[in-house]
C-alpha cells in the first residue's frame, strides 16, 4: 500500500470504521465518539458532538469526515 494512503486528513488521526451503522446519525455519533475518547481525545469528542448535532445528516457526516479517518 502506498504510504499516501496512510495519511490522516482529520482533526484526530483516528480511524473510524462506519459502514454497518446503516445510516443510524446516533449509531455513526456514538461510534465516532467512543473512538475519540478510546484515543485520549476527550475534549475533541465533546467538540464534535457538539458541532456533529448542529446541522442535518449530512452535515454529520461531513464533521465525522472532519474529525476522523473514516474507513
């Protein structure tokens, strides 16, 4: 695998695994959240619930995208 495609583009670094939340916004919150925090990164967590719950559902996605490498 090239290493270009190792890069973190986020906020955090963290990589997210999404699919298999089917599209449920509090399954993809919670999942994105707990990872955060798994990765020491408490106060980032909060300020992206907070943002993530401003907008509709896909500007949810494009946060988590934001904040995590969503894989």
């Amino acid at each position: 695998m090239p290493e270009e495609e190792n890069k973190s583009t986020s906020k955090s670094g963290v990589r997210v695994k999404l699919t298999g939340t089917d599209g449920n916004a509090f399954a993809i919150l919670a999942r994105v959240r707990r990872e955060l925090i798994r990765a020491g990164q408490p106060k980032l967590a909060k300020e992206f619930m907070d943002e993530a719950t401003t907008g509709t559902y896909e500007h949810l996605l494009a946060t988590a995208m934001e904040y995590v490498d969503v894989i």
